[in-house]
C-alpha cells in the first residue's frame, strides 16, 4: 500500500516513521509504502503514522476488499462442431491470475488452458466425433491473485463464474417425418380418410445449421398389426442422397404400426415409430358404392355392418377367424394390403367376386341339370322330378320351376361367396354319392361351417335393422 502525504523524511522529522502493523518502506519525503498481512481480513482500517520520538500523524482511510466474483461476458467462438479442435475465448472480468476451466458436458476430451489476463483466458476444445447436439456449460473457477487464493468479500460468495456454448455434431442427424405435411412425433397417430385417402409419409434428415447432411441416407417403411398382416408398397429400402426427403408412396393403401428405419451414410438410426388407422365412411356412402340395394349390400351389411375398420382394435381392419377382411370380408383369395386398408378396393373385388360366385352358380346348376337330365334319360323308370322350392323365411324362394323367387343359381353363388365346401357343399346338388342300386337325388344344403343357413341370414340383411346375424361375428350397432 503506497501512502503519500510530507515531512516524511527522517532529517525533517528526526526519526523514522512506522505502523503498528506491517512493515514500512521508506521512499520519498512525500512517499511510503506499507506491507500488510495476507491474512487481514476484508474490511476498513484506520493508519496513522508513528515517530520513535511519539509524533502522530493524522489519521487516514484504507479498505480491504476481497476478489470479485468471475463473470463470463461472452464466449468465441460459441457452437462447436463435434470431431473437432476449437480454440475458444472466454472474455470477461475477476478470473483472477490463475483460474480453473470446467466444461461439462460429454464428448469433450480435453480444454488445455491458456491464461491472458483477468478478463480473457483461451481454451483449445477437443469434441469427441461422436459427442451428440447439445448445450454444454463453461466455468471459469477463480483461485484468486498472485496465489493468495480466492478471498471472498462476503460470506457466501462464489468464486465461479457460468456461461454456455453448443456442440453440433453433423454426423447424427434427426429424423424429421411428415404426415400430411405436419409433423409426426414417435407414437403418434395419422389416418387412411373416409375418402379414402392414405395420409402423405414423408421423412427426411435434418442436422443444425451449418451442418448439411452429405452423403447418402437409406429409408424403409414397414407396417404390422395385431390382425395379421405386413405391407410396405415398394420392395426393400430406398437409397437417397443424404438431402432428399423419402417420400412413402400412397397408393396402395397400407397401415398398422408403422416403422421407419433409417441409415446415414451407413451408420443406423434410431428407428421411428408411429401409428395408421382407418376412419370409417358414413354407411350410406358405402351403400351407395354397393349399387343401394341387392344381394351386394346384403352381404356387406351382414359381413360387416358396412364398416372397413373395426372401433374394438382402434381402427384396424375388420377381421373374422377365417382370415376375412373389411366391407365384403374378402377371404379366398387372400386380400392385399390395399383391399384391408382401401373400403373401395375391398368393395370393388367383393362385387366383382359376389359377380363371379353367381356366374359360377349359374354353371354349377347347369351342369347338375344336364347330370339329372341325363339320368332320367338312361333311367325311364327311375324319374326323377325337378328340385322342389326352397323358401328362405319371408324373404325368397328359390326354385328350379320358375315359381319362385330367384333361381337356384342365385342361392349357389350366395353360398359360394361365404365359402361353400366343393363339390356336396354348394346350396343345390344333383347327389349321385349314393350306394348302387339307390337313386341319386336333389340335394339341398344351407350349411357353411359358420352358419346353418348362410343364404338364410344373407337374405335378411337388407338393411340394418332387419340383419339378424352377422356372418363375421361382429356387433353391428346403428
């Protein structure tokens, strides 16, 4: 501590001048220089000085204080770039001569420090290549001045300073997938339309700025369900330049729980899940697409209640035991993805097979007349008559006489679409299985193996109110 003031000199004075602590040094008739403890405490002193022969001088005012507490102003550069060395300057004021760096954060190796001043100290940053995107916090720890440690000027007073910086690590880029042009998130849920329409699955890599992802990305999409079923609408994964959106097509229709899988230039991603479920349309637009009445709408009233999806599984398709789906339960064959997920493909191959059931039981009930009629002829004294009518309920009859109804093709190829075990199963048969010398016979059988009188309950289903049965088990409500 200097102290200025006169007559300092001993040959003035007559003496030395001293303290009552400390040490003195004499420099100058208006200059001393005094030399205190480290250990005083922070604080206001009064001093004065003292002669060997008891002179005083006046008083006077010196404080203590302690050191300040570091403050980190800003930090250059401050986004550092994964799998790099950076040299960073931290700028600010009370670092003190000798002070510490913490950087906490993962995927930092090493911070060799360099000291400046006390308002600058440099760091060469070593980020690992794998440290991920994320804010990191830089602390700058004061141990004080000229090795004295840090002295506090209050109690409680932290000798540590905090500022942030970020690490982008261009080599891990985000998945960013769009359905519909919004965002997804992993879980969420996106929906075939009433329309139908299948929502627009997008996905694309992003990486923070500057980073631009290079190189090439690999996608698939695949999709699963509890009711059975896998579906993707392209084979194997598509290889695109790394800054490409892969854009999922929409046609055929697919869903379930969806996963996209991704790589970057070779190294995997962390697969992304989500949802796609079916949203019914009005029945009487479904309805309406069955031509509003006939045996096509009976069917789809009684297989369904006209309703592709089922609320029970959270809008899956519809399923029945025996492997049948949607609208029309398609059954044999096997539906595709877009017939379980698209109500009018699944209506469209219903008709076109309900069309082809009937050209097929109009053939069937050709070929058993002609056996008949060829029987008869071979066997003048065995006649035997035409089918008698069969009537279902209130509803129809079918008869080979022209008295009833419909034809007997018509309940054949009713009883085909449900499945009629061939050749003894079909509605109406000219049985010659007989034991010889027996006379064959006009067989008639309602029976599926899922109902007694499958043509029976279709007959019913003319609307919904009067279905009393519903073939593939499922309640149909209002």
């Amino acid at each position: 501590m200097q102290i200025f003031g006169t007559n300092f000199d001993p040959e003035s004075c007559g003496c030395i001048p001293w303290v009552s602590f400390g040490s003195i040094e004499y420099v100058s008739n208006t200059q001393v220089n005094v030399y205190y403890s480290e250990n005083m405490a922070v604080g206001s002193y009064q001093i004065e000085l003292e002669t060997e022969l008891g002179y005083y001088s006046n008083q006077a005012t010196f404080t203590i204080n302690g050191d300040p507490t570091p403050w980190i102003s800003s930090i250059s550069p401050a986004t550092w770039t994964a799998g790099t060395t950076v040299q960073v300057n931290i700028y600010g004021s009370g670092f003190g001569t000798s002070p510490t760096l913490m950087i906490s954060c993962c995927g930092i190796d090493s911070y060799p420090l360099t000291y400046v001043s006390d308002g600058l100290i440099t760091a060469n940053v070593t980020v690992d290549p794998y440290a991920p995107t994320e804010n990191v916090t830089l602390t700058v720890v004061s141990n004080g001045y000229y090795g004295l440690g840090f002295v506090p000027q209050n109690q409680g007073q932290s000798n540590q300073g905090n500022a942030q910086a970020q690490v982008q690590n261009c080599l891990a880029p985000t998945l960013y997938v769009t359905g519909n042009g919004a965002q997804i998130s992993v879980g969420q849920t996106v929906y075939v339309s009433a329309a139908p329409q299948m929502p627009a699955i997008s996905a694309s890599l992003t990486l923070p700025p500057p980073c631009v992802p290079t190189g090439t990305a690999t996608f698939q999409l695949t999709t699963s369900y509890t009711v059975g079923g896998s579906a993707y609408p392209s084979q194997g994964p598509a290889t695109l330049a790394a800054n490409q959106v892969f854009s999922v097509p929409t046609s055929p229709f697919y869903g379930g729980q969806a996963t996209i899988t991704w790589a970057y230039n070779g190294a995997s991603g962390t697969p992304f899940g989500f949802y796609i479920l079916g949203v019914n349309p009005d029945r009487g637009t479904v309805q309406a697409a069955l031509g509003g009445s006939g045996w096509p709408v009976n069917i789809g009233i009684h297989e369904s209640g006209l309703q592709q999806f089922d609320p029970a599984t959270g809008m899956l398709p519809k399923k029945d035991y025996a492997g049948g789906y949607g609208v029309m339960q398609l059954t044999i064959p096997a539906p595709t993805e877009d017939q379980k997920w698209n109500w009018q493909s699944n209506v469209a191959v219903g008709v076109a097979h309900l069309q082809a059931n009937m050209s097929s039981g109009l053939s069937w009930l050709q070929s058993q007349q002609q056996q008949w009629s060829t029987w008869n002829q071979q066997n003048p004294n065995q006649l035997v008559g035409l089918a008698v009518d069969y009537w279902e309920g209130s509803c129809c009859i079918f008869s080979m006489q022209g008295t009833g109804t419909y034809t007997y093709d018509v309940a054949i190829g009713l009883k085909q679409y449900a499945g009629a075990p061939l050749p003894w199963g079909n509605f109406l048969s000219w049985y010659t299985n007989v034991p010889v010398g027996t006379t064959p016979y006009w067989s008639v059988s309602t029976a599926n193996g899922v109902a007694t009188d499958i043509v029976y309950q279709f007959a019913t289903c003319y609307s919904l109110a009067s279905c009393q049965y519903s073939g593939a088990g499922y309640p149909l409500g209002n």
